[in-house]
C-alpha cells in the first residue's frame, strides 16, 4: 500500500503530459493543415493574360478574347516536382434535368490526373479517397462532382443529369459522379478561395474536368497550381520563376502562409505554455520518483542488510528492485499514458472554440503523434534508468554491519 502514492503521482504527471504534448501538436497541425488547404497545394500563381476586347456586332455584347500564355515553361522550373492548370469560375447558374431549381454556383476546372499530382488531401474529408473520384473524372470526362450544400439544394445524388452555365449563355449537360463535403481551397461557409463573384452561394461547387469545360469555348486566365519537390524550398522556386521570365500576378505560398499563422502572438503563446507544463511535468516526475525511492531505500536499510547477510548476492538484490520499479512503475507509466490519450481525445476538441466554423475548414481533429509518445517513453525510461542506477548504488553502500542493529532498532 505504501507504494499507492508513487502510482498515483506518475499516472497524474504523465497524464498531464501527454495532454500537454497531444495539444500543443494538435494546435500546430490544425494550423498546418487549415494553411495547406486554404492554398490548395505547395504555391499557387495566377499570370496576367494578354486580351483583346470584341465586341459582336449583331447583339453589342462584349467579351475579352485572351491569348493563353506558354504553359511549358512551367517544366523548367528548379524545385517543382508537378503542376497542373484550375480554373475558378463564380456566378455559373445550375439546375437539373427538368429545368428546375436555377442555382448560383462556384466552378472549379481541374485535370483529374494532373490535379490528383499536386493538391493537397486529407483523405478523412471525402466519403472514399479523392483519387477515387479524381480517376473516375478521367474515364468519364462529362461527369461532374458537387458539393454537399449543392446536393441538397437540388435534391440530387450520384447519376442524376444536370445543366450548368459557362461563360455567358454556355450550358453543359454532365453527370454526378459523387458528392462532396470538402475540396481543396473550398471553404463550404466562405466559398471557393480566389472566386469572383462574391454573391454566390458559399455551399453550391461544381468540380468539372477542365478540359471539357474548354473544348466548350475559349481558354480563360487560370490559375496553376506547382508542388514542391521533396528538399525544395520557396526562394529557390521564385528564383526559377523569376529567371524564367514568368509575370505572376498573384502568388500565394502554403508554406508562407503556415509561418505567418504561427508567428501570431496567441499561438506562440499557447505552444509556449504547453511546452513549458510540459518540461515542468516530466522535470517534477522525475524529481519525485528519486525522492520517493531514495526515501524508501533508506527506510529499507535493514531488510536489504538481512538479505546480504543470509548470503544473497548483490545482482540478486538489484534484480528484486528492478522487479519493483517495473512492477510499480511500469505498471503506472501504461496507466498514465491511457489516461492521457483519453483525456486528450475528451478535452483537446474544446481548444476549436478559439477559431469560428468558417475558420475550421478543414474540421478540428485531436493529432497524437506517435513520435511523441516515443519521447515519452524514452524520458520515462531514462528516469527508470537514472532511478535504479541511484538506488543500486545506495544499496551497494550499505555495509551490514550499520545496517543490522537488531539490538538498537
């Protein structure tokens, strides 16, 4: 029963610090991975295209005939590893096959094999794995995927026919191949990132393939989305950009983004403390176990005097106290780490009241990493370690003759 203390103080401490740990690397990835998405990919750019205004002279309605810029140049980028053209179009009016229901919606125009390459996924987000969806737009270049908000609008699901608007009074007929929550750089609360039209609803996307959105009519600016290769850093692919002569006009960087997002004040803050409780738990841990033990050794000088006087060897009597720091503290180590994993997974999710449902895209997940809990442990294990190489050397030390007094004691 003396040993109910020692249990329960580990469990706590560890406890403690493992949650500590868990939030701070969920705060962090979360940051990390609302970044990526936002952007969509590693860097984003967006060319100024060259244009000349006609004007039909049967209706006078005017429109902007662009000049694509060379797309190839793209390939001699240093420290790119893939890229691929998206087209955002706001404004596009969709409606079913009877014509009913005319809905404001967000287009993406995407290269199913090109796009799967370089945009950024969390498979969680989507019903199956986005390459799913992504492969099956490739074999059939007529079908479409909507977004949830959408679906519901419509009354719509996988197979239905719809008719959506492009450029003025185009309209394309298409397919539903599947339903989606979320899609890289659209926001279901704010819309799709970069779109034009801000009166669009912020739930209606349309993911089309761009190649049979632009054999309906003339190319239109798009964006092109580049993925770092692995090592690659930002300034050596704006070098690259720069000495290629590419006029980007926007250029948005994933990376950029995810340093600015944890340079702000209340996030260092927040990192700062957890690391601190952090260090400042395992520090008291360890502190406490020697203290304990070292206080027990010495309230056990007798029993371990008798043991080498009735002839045990000294491994003997080191290996029944490494017996019972695994007994004892092993056994509290587990209990720890399980009431910190769950405590983690009941009370982290309450640090998503920070930031409000617009700002949670993608959604709020609790991130244990298992390297974590690998420094844990190897903290734990060196303060076992430490701990029994204090105490075997309290024990060889003692001499028998102090330590049996039966007469004294």
């Amino acid at each position: 029963g003396q040993e109910r203390f020692l249990i329960l103080f580990l469990v706590a401490t560890l406890a403690i610090g493992i949650f500590s740990a868990n939030s701070a690397r969920t705060v962090n990835q979360n940051t990390e991975e609302r970044a990526r998405y936002a952007v969509g990919t590693d860097i984003t750019l967006q060319r100024d295209w060259d244009g000349i205004e006609m004007t039909d002279p049967d209706t006078g309605d005017t429109a902007v005939l662009y000049r694509e810029p060379d797309y190839q140049q793209y390939a001699k980028l240093e420290g790119i590893e893939a890229y691929t053209k998206v087209y955002r179009y706001a404004g596009s009016r969709v409606s079913n096959s009877q014509g009913n229901g005319s809905i404001q919606a967000y287009v993406m125009g995407v290269i199913p094999h090109e796009f799967a390459k370089v945009a950024w996924f969390r498979a969680d987000l989507t019903d199956v794995h986005p390459f799913h969806y992504l492969n099956a737009m490739t074999q059939y270049p007529e079908g479409i995927l909507i977004s949830r908000g959408l679906a519901q609008r419509l009354e719509a699901e996988p197979g239905d026919r719809l008719e959506f608007t492009w450029k003025r009074d185009t309209r394309i007929a298409c397919t539903i191949l599947g339903v989606v929550d979320y899609w890289p750089s659209y926001n279901p609360f704010q819309g799709l990132e970069g779109a034009r039209d801000p009166g669009t609803d912020s739930d209606c996307l349309i993911v089309a393939n761009l190649n049979n959105l632009f054999s309906s009519g003339r190319a239109e600016p798009y964006e092109v989305w580049l993925k770092k290769a692995p090592g690659a850093t930002s300034t050596q692919v704006y070098a690259s950009i720069e000495a290629n002569a590419i006029a980007a006009k926007t250029v948005r960087d994933a990376d950029q983004d995810i340093i600015k997002a944890k340079n702000d004040p209340l996030l260092q803050g927040t990192n700062g403390a957890m690391t601190m409780g952090f260090i400042a738990i395992m520090v008291i841990c360890l502190i406490g176990f020697i203290i304990y033990w070292v206080l027990s050794i010495k309230g056990r000088s007798l029993q371990f005097g008798v043991f080498r006087a009735i002839g045990m060897p000294m491994r003997k009597v080191l290996g029944m106290l490494v017996c019972e720091q695994l007994m004892i503290s092993g056994v509290a180590i587990v209990l720890g780490v399980a009431v910190g994993s769950v405590a983690s997974q009941l009370f982290v999710p309450l640090l998503e009241v920070a930031y409000s449902t617009a700002q949670q895209v993608p959604p709020f997940r609790v991130v244990a990493n298992a390297g974590d809990y690998v420094k844990i442990f190897c903290i734990m294990g060196a303060m076992l370690v430490v701990g029994c190489a204090i105490l075997g050397s309290m024990i060889s030390r003692i001499r028998m003759s102090q330590a049996i007094k039966l007469g004294e004691d």
